[in-house]
C-alpha cells in the first residue's frame, strides 16, 4: 500500500490550495485518516482527521478555512482556504486501520508567503 499525496505549492496569504492523498493498493478497514504537517523546527501536527464514519476533526488553528473530505475509492482531499504564512509546512497524509496499522505518504510542500 502507498499513499501518493499532491497538491502542495506556494501561495500568496489568503489564497487557496487543494491536496489530495491517493491510496494505491487496497486497505482494509480504515478508521481513520487525514493529515499531518510539519514546519522547520517545530513537531508534526494533526491538521485533519476524518474517521470511517464521517466525523471530522481539526486542529483549532485552522477551523473554519480548511475542510477535509474523502471519495468513495479512499482518496482524500485537504482544501485549504484563507491561507496564512503560518500554514508554510510539508503536509503528510496517513491512514490508520483498525488494527492500528499507519500508512503515510510521502509529503508535499506547502508555502504560504508574500
């Protein structure tokens, strides 16, 4: 199983960006997943978190601009709206089973400057 995350790039502060996180393989019962994200210098944080079924989670510094959602082939999406320099990190996205078995992604870069 291998997680292909996409999306990242740079934007100007209060613009927008989508992330996707695509599963190649299959994996079975999920009961989570969503998204991650590191700084320089600073540990990983949970972004968003959507369980198998449908409640979300997010970290309070990004509630009310960032929504995770999910397909019905398992592939996930971070968009991210009203973005602010502060939101500059490599995004990780994951997927836990049931068994508490994590997948990851490899990372894609996020950059939020003027």
């Amino acid at each position: 199983v291998q997680l292909q995350a996409s999306g990242g790039g740079s934007v100007q502060p209060g613009g927008s960006l989508r992330l996707s996180c695509a599963a190649s393989g299959i994996i079975f019962s999920i009961n989570d997943m969503g998204w991650y994200r590191q700084a320089p210098g600073k540990q990983r944080e949970m972004v968003a978190r959507i369980w198998s079924g449908g409640d979300t989670n997010y970290a309070d510094s990004v509630k009310g601009r960032f929504t995770i959602s999910r397909d019905a082939k398992n592939t996930m999406y971070l968009q991210m709206n009203s973005l602010k320099p502060e939101d500059t990190a490599v995004y990780y996205c994951y997927v836990r089973t049931i068994y508490d078995q994590i997948y990851w992604g490899q990372g894609t870069q996020v950059t939020v400057s003027s």
